[in-house]
C-alpha cells in the first residue's frame, strides 16, 4: 500500500487538516443542510470529541466571503451540488469559546476579551480603514478598545457580538453568518467555580443582543453540550432551533457512521470488529448508530484498544450529577452499571444548570455522551443504556473519584475476590470504606450504591444485578460469573451497631431466601455489615 495520510489527531481546524494532507472524512453535505434548514438560529448539542469544532471550522471556511476556500474544498461532496457557487460569498463571524474559562470573573473575563479580540482584530484589517466612515464604526472601535483594556470589566462586553455583526453587516452589505462554538463553556466555568449568580444577567444580554431579532443578523449556528433553557438566563433568546442527539437533522455530521469507522480502520491495516464495537460505539444520533471519532482515530493510530475519549475534558457537570443523585437515580444507575436498558423520565427542554433534577440529570447524560436513548416510549420517556466499554471505564473512574477511592485499590480487591482471596478482599474493602465514606451518608443505601460503582470494574467479567428478585426475595448485589472459573457472588448488607450479629443476619437471609437458586457451580455468599466506618464480613461457599 501507498504511504498513509497522518490522522488529525488533536487537529480540529478544517484549513489546517486540508492544508496539511491530514485524512479527512467527508462531512461537508452538511452545509447543503444548513443553507436547506433557513434555521434564524441553530444550536446542535453533542458530546466532547465529536468534532464540533471541526464542523464549525469547515463551515467558517466556505462561507467567509474574506478568504478563498476553492483548493481546500477541491473533490469534497458539497462541490457536487448546486451550493458549491456560495463558497466564499457571506461574511463570517466565527468565536472559539472552549477555552473561556477560570476561577474567578476576573480570570473568565480575560479568556473572554481574547476570544473576541482576534475576531475584532481580523475584522479591522479586512474594513480597510473605512471605519469612521461606517455608522457602526463608532461602536465598533470603543468595542474593540474595551477588549485591549485588561482592565476594563465584563459588563461592557454585552454588547460586543452585536456591535460586531452590525459592523460586518454595514460594510459588506451582506447579513453575516455567525457562528460560535462551545457557546456554553463559560457559562458551566461560572457554575463549576461559584460565581454564576454574578454573570447570568451578563450570559443574558451577551447571547440575547447578538441573536433575538437582530435585523442584521444572516443566521447564527452554535454548539455546545447544555440545550437553552427557555427561561432564566436564555429568557430573551427565545429564536433558537435546538439539534439534539436525539433528532435527524445533522446526526450523520458528528462522529463517525459504522461505515466511515470501518473505512478509516482498514486505511490503515486494521479490522472494524466485535471487540472494537464494544469499546467505541453504541452511540445514536437520530437513530443512526455512531462510533466515537476521537477513539476510532487515535486506535487507527496507536493501533492499540485504549480508553482514549476518558480525559479528554472537564466532566464538572456529570461528577456534580453523580454527587447530588437521590435514591431514585442511583437505583435506575445501578441498572445501567449492569449493562442494562432502562426506560427513564428525561427533558432535553431546560438545562441541568438551570434546574437540578433527575429529569435534566439524565438529559444531561444522554446530551454528553454517557447514555445513549434507543427509543422513546413517549415524549418524555425514553429507553437508555451506557453506550459502550469506554464510557462504562469513564464512570467507573468519577465514581471512584466521588468517593475519594483509588482505581488500583478497586483493582486489586476484585482480584482478590475474583481469587477467592477473602482474607484480602476484607482488608482492601475496610481500608476502602475508612477512606471514602465520608463522602456519603453512613446508611445502608449508601454503602450499597459504593459497592455497585465499584462493581463497574467486573464489567465483562461477570454480569451484575442489584435488587434482582432471586429465590424468595431481592439480593443486594449479585455477581454471575461470565467464565467457567469463576465463581458468583452474592452480597448483602447490613448497617447498625452489632456488626457481628448484622453479618451473620445478612449470611442467613442470602442462603434462607435462596438467592442463590438461579446460579449454577460454585458461589460465595457475603453478609457485610456496616456502622459507619467500622465493617465485618462472614461468607459461606455453596455449590449446587
């Protein structure tokens, strides 16, 4: 074979990768959907690393009547349609707000002002000094004076998109498409440090002047994670078209199709199969079944099944999901932690930051890529499930992280376990819950749903069930092993005082309510009871 093109890795400008002869993947019929939709305002959520930034880059460079794109976009399929003689022919606005972030206002305000400022900046060369002949030149310079001053403060920020599209607008004569990504990265910053309270009036009037009935205005396209609410901070920005995961409309253009996963990988000498759908797929965008392109891109290139999507950003949001869940949501995660589909009540209508409850919980998930809705039972429920390994690796390390425990401490005691090492297990089990459960209320309920965030790890290894009904009863936990060699396990809990009685009690009822009645070969039955920090375990081995 030919000498390979070099993957795009952590390459998201679409000029640079054509430019550079990266491999690309043909996504610009995209376009062609755009201009079809005539949308005054589109905003199109969808995970981190699902080339966003990419589709928004392509678009920058097609439109943008200030640069010559023909060469860049020479033998891609939106040159073979009617739309291929708009390239190049409307003013383009573009703003990268991924990286506005900080620790104060102070901090998210310099990120701020340098995000505007070389937009701003680019703007000023291409009006060719025409400035004080323009009616919004006037705005426009004390603008851009306000973005160069580090001193100057947000509040005279409000009005810097809309000066700048009614400047574009006057000088070209052209109403300009504008279009930011991660639009709502500043505003999780605010939420995730504490000073959101500050800027949501701020967030209101800079998003609300630039798009709500802006007669300058061409169209706008925005992505980001979160969905507008239609209240509070979005009061005024009420124009909007929302694209979720969850709709038709632009769902081929963010990750890669199986058959684009299946091209890339035999591209470069390797084979689309079963262990490579359990880690990178699973996902549905408007009923199409998607691979994670960072993963797929980076496996073609390292050439090795890693966890490549864990880390790859901030999962502020999820980690604060997981902390304020309630009884009713650990129960339908403990679910999922199993592998299982489970029919969930959700809304993709209000932000999670907006409205905490287990409604925008479980929005939030499906919007950031860690479930993914198979079908929709009605309009407000849908049946859900973790789309793949990798995502399943993702939360077995927040939960870890939520409870203050160490990923190689969960290793090591399910290898005890899985060893029947009982003696071990306890010990690296008490050394666990000394460490993390001041994280959690000291209750039953609690130290039940530590465990099965732990069980994540035994993922693939054996199949695990919380609550089952088994026997004459319900068991807590239920580990069924998936090899031959290993044994089930089966675990209830207790909590109070008398840890030597509680286990023991614990003991009787798995065996007396033959929770075991189902499993076929050997199986070690757990009574573990709990007063606060203070654990003690018995065990029994059956087999039948």
């Amino acid at each position: 074979m030919g000498e390979k093109k070099p993957l795009p890795i952590g390459k998201d400008d679409f000029r640079k990768i054509r430019e550079g002869g990266f491999y690309y993947i043909d996504k610009t019929l995209m376009i062609q959907d755009f201009i079809a939709a005539k949308d005054e305002v589109t905003l199109i959520t969808r995970p981190r690393r699902f080339g966003k930034t990419l589709s928004l880059t392509m678009m920058r460079e097609f439109f943008d009547i200030g640069t010559d794109s023909k060469e860049i976009f020479n033998n891609l399929a939106i040159m073979e349609t009617e739309h291929a003689a708009r390239i190049n022919s409307i003013p383009v606005i573009y703003f990268a707000f991924k990286s506005v972030k900080g620790t104060t206002v102070e901090e998210l305000t310099f990120q701020l002002k340098q995000a505007l400022r070389d937009e701003y900046g680019r703007y000023e060369k291409l009006f060719h000094g025409k400035l004080g002949e323009m009616v919004s030149g006037k705005s426009f310079s004390e603008t851009f004076s306000v973005l160069m001053d580090r001193q100057a403060p947000y509040i005279y920020l409000s009005g810097a998109v809309s000066n700048l599209i009614k400047a574009v607008h006057e000088y070209y004569q052209i109403r300009p498409i504008l279009l930011i990504d991660e639009y709502d990265q500043p505003i999780i910053s605010s939420f995730e440090y504490g000073y959101h309270d500050r800027l949501s009036g701020f967030f209101s009037n800079f998003y609300g002047d630039a798009m709500k009935s802006n007669p300058a205005l061409g169209q706008a396209l925005l992505t980001g994670v979160q969905r507008l609410a239609k209240e509070s901070i979005f009061s005024q920005f009420n124009n909007v078209r929302v694209y979720t995961v969850l709709d038709e409309k632009y769902a081929p253009y963010f990750g890669l199709t199986e058959a684009e996963t299946e091209k890339t990988l035999k591209d470069y000498d390797l084979v689309l199969d079963e262990t490579v759908q359990k880690k990178y797929n699973g996902y549905r965008f408007g009923g199409i079944l998607m691979y994670n392109p960072w993963s797929v891109l980076n496996y073609a290139d390292i050439k090795i099944l890693r966890n490549y999507w864990i880390n790859t950003s901030s999962n502020f949001l999820i980690k604060q999901t997981l902390k304020n869940a309630n009884k009713e949501f650990w129960d339908d995660f403990d679910r999922l932690a199993a592998g299982e589909e489970v029919p969930i009540w959700l809304t993709l209508e209000t932000s999670y930051l907006e409205r905490n409850d287990n409604f925008t919980f479980w929005g939030l998930f499906v919007n950031s890529g860690y479930l993914t809705a198979l079908k929709w039972v009605h309009e407000k429920s849908a049946v859900v499930k973790i789309p793949n390994d990798e995502v399943m690796s993702e939360f077995q390390g927040m939960v870890a992280s939520i409870a203050g425990i160490r990923g190689t401490d969960l290793e090591k005691m399910f290898e005890s376990l899985v060893n029947k090492n009982m003696e071990k297990f306890l010990e690296i089990y008490q050394n666990i819950v000394i460490s993390c459960t001041s994280y959690m209320d000291a209750s039953e309920n609690a130290y039940h749903m530590l465990f099965l965030g732990m069980c994540i790890t035994l993922r693939g290894a054996y199949k695990v069930s919380s609550n089952l009904e088994s026997g004459y009863g319900r068991s807590d936990i239920i580990l069924e092993a998936l090899n031959a060699n290993y044994a089930h396990v089966i675990i209830e809990f207790k909590q109070g005082k008398d840890l030597q009685r509680l286990k023991a009690e614990a003991l009787e009822q798995i065996l007396e309510q033959k929770y075991a009645a189902h499993l076929k070969g050997e199986v070690i039955c757990i009574g573990l009871a709990h007063d606060k920090k203070r654990c003690a375990m018995v065990y029994k081995t059956i087999t039948q």
